[in-house]
C-alpha cells in the first residue's frame, strides 16, 4: 500500500470524522500532538510535557480549555502502540521516564492506508463525485481527483496514473494549519521570521488575515503590531510560529479578492495603481499565453503575422517581470516605458553574463 501525501492525509482525516470512524475529533488532534511531541527529538518528554502540549492543542484547535487527564494520554498512547488504529507506533520509554519513537524516522501521518480505510475512501470518493458542478464543492475537485488517483493505484498495486505538481523540499506546511485557525479564531501570532534579504532572523507579532498559494508556495498576510503595512510573508521563512491569546486587528474591510485584483503573484504595492502593459508575443508562444493568461485581464489587441499584442492592467511588480523574462525572446514589452526598460536591462545584463563565460 502507499502512502498518501500531506494534503490526501489531511482529508482522510476529515473523511473518518465525515464517516464516524472509530476515531473521534479531539482524540484526533491528541494524536497529532503527541506525534508531533515524539517526533520532535531535541527536547525530552516527560508525561506531564505531552499532557501539557496536548491540552495547547485542544485549546488552540478546539477552545477547549479543560485540561486533559494523565489517564487519557496514557490510553492514547497505548492506542497508538497497538493497531486497533493501524499506527503500530514505536513509542518507547527511555530512562524510565521520557517518551520518544524507537524509530526516528516514524510518524503516524506516514502510515499507509489498510484495506477498510481504502473501501470507505472509494465510497467517499464516489460520493463526493456526484456533486461536481455545484459551486460550493469546486473547491475540492482537485483533491478528489487527487484522492480517485491514489485509492484506485494502491487498491490496484499500479503506479498513479496522474501525476500532480507537488514540491517535495517545500518547507513551511507545518506552520499551516496554526495560521489558518489563528485566522479562524482571530488571534495574534508570534513569527520568528527571516526573509532571503535578511542576515538575521527577527521576532515580532503578526496579525494574520489571509493564507494565499502561488506557484507551490504559501503565504500570510496581514500587518505587523507596530506598523499597518500590510505584509505578505512566506511560510517558508518562518522559523517558528506561536499563536497568541490576544485578538488580532482584523482588515477594515478589504477583501482577499481586491487585494490581489490587479497583481501578478503576491506582491502588492497598496499605494501604486495599475498600469496598462502591452505585451507582443511571438507566434510559437501565443497559443500557450492565450491557453493560460498571465492574469486575468488579459486581452488580445492585436493579430500579426508574427504573433499577437496582448494587454494587461497591473501593478508593475517582481513577478511580473519574472514572468515576461521567463518567455525569453516570446515576449517583448511595447509599454510602458519603464517596465520596457528594466526587461531590457535584465537582458542586457544576461547577455554580458553568458558572453564572460562562452
């Protein structure tokens, strides 16, 4: 059997709950927390550590300020070690007193799917499947795919037959699920973040307001407690996160959809206005530009023999230039000037590169 991958976990997760399998959703974040405990092999964990961390979990995911009795993480734990659940987990003691996995490589989240778990996934995929085109279920058509995929190649024994973009170095995911229930819940976190321009790392409180993918990585976004800049922050330059028990400042209204209206990617500049940018791209690249816009406001001007002038209105930023350098010779800019010139500086500076090293 396979393994499925982070996001596939995170569903099954919510298909045993969805199903009333025999696991419930509190002892389920239990799990979580006492995996995460154990896997972390820097500190040393006594029982009253874990009962500790476990009662932050269910505070922090739950609001369930009631704290957890040393009886039930012992039954958690030797459900764990059983395989009532599957998890045949290797939790030992060491020094009579700190719990740790024998093997430091195991986690449960890596545990490949039995056979009572495949058939109830196959039920949840077809059922799923019969609301495909309702609106409020488009969300999860990539992730039914992705679950049709897997179940029908591990109950087969067969390799997958699609292969989905995935980035297995992505570095941040373990901070996602805090950020989104900071968000949910309306509380401050604490970020101990450095940014690639950076030397060092900084500490400051962050007020979160959105989660945002582009191009494989995840962002938040939101202002910092002393200053009302809104920020987009990289997941994957956190070093730590901490959620607060404080409330955050919420968005005066803005909406996630205005925000990034008139933008390539994730940079914003709330100040600047958007520009119209007129694009020529050669015959060889039209098809695929014209397939998949750069944004959403494109539109075709013009036809050549040549190929075609397109238009876009954005905010001239750092990954629209990476964009239109990523076509090569396919794209040319026409305007504005300013953004001609810096393409044309890029290139010029690519040029000089390539002939000190021919």
């Amino acid at each position: 059997m396979r393994s499925l991958f982070a996001q596939e976990k995170f569903f099954l997760i919510f298909l045993k709950i969805f199903f009333e399998m025999p696991v419930n959703r509190n002892a389920l974040i239990r799990y979580k927390a006492i995996d995460a405990c154990l896997r972390n092999r820097q500190r040393k964990w006594t029982l009253e550590k874990l009962i500790e961390r476990v009662s932050e979990a269910l505070y922090e995911y739950e609001g369930i300020s009631k704290g957890i009795s040393k009886r039930t993480i012992q039954a958690d734990i030797q459900l764990m070690r059983s395989d009532k659940l599957g998890y045949n987990a290797p939790i030992i003691i060491v020094d009579k007193k700190y719990y740790c996995y024998e093997d430091p490589e195991y986690s449960i989240t890596n545990i490949p799917l039995n056979e009572q778990d495949l058939g109830r996934m196959m039920e949840a995929v077809e059922m799923l499947k019969q609301f495909k085109g309702f609106s409020h279920f488009n969300i999860l058509s990539d992730v039914v795919n992705k679950l049709d995929n897997h179940v029908y190649a591990a109950t087969n024994n067969i390799e997958p037959v699609i292969d989905f973009e995935k980035n297995d170095q992505l570095r941040g995911l373990e901070h996602l699920d805090a950020i989104y229930n900071a968000i949910l819940q309306k509380k401050m976190i604490e970020l101990n973040y450095q940014s690639f321009k950076a030397r060092e790392a900084s500490v400051f409180v962050f007020h979160p307001w959105w989660l945002k993918e582009f191009k494989n990585r995840w962002f938040a976004i939101g202002t910092r407690d002393d200053n009302e800049q809104v920020l987009t922050l990289a997941l994957d330059r956190m070093m730590q996160v901490t959620v607060s028990t404080k409330t955050s400042k919420q968005t005066s209204g803005i909406q996630i959809k205005d925000f990034y209206k008139d933008v390539v990617g994730v940079t914003v500049n709330p100040t600047a206005r958007a520009a119209n940018v007129k694009l020529f791209v050669s015959s060889m690249h039209a098809p695929y530009i014209e397939t998949k816009p750069i944004h959403h406001s494109q539109e075709v001007i013009e036809r050549v023999d040549r190929g075609i002038v397109i238009q876009l209105k954005v905010q001239l930023n750092f990954e629209l230039e990476k964009e239109i350098l990523g076509y090569g010779d396919g794209i040319r800019v026409i305007a504005p000037e300013a953004l001609k010139r810096r393409i044309y500086g890029k290139l010029q500076n690519c040029v000089k590169d390539y002939e000190q090293h021919m």
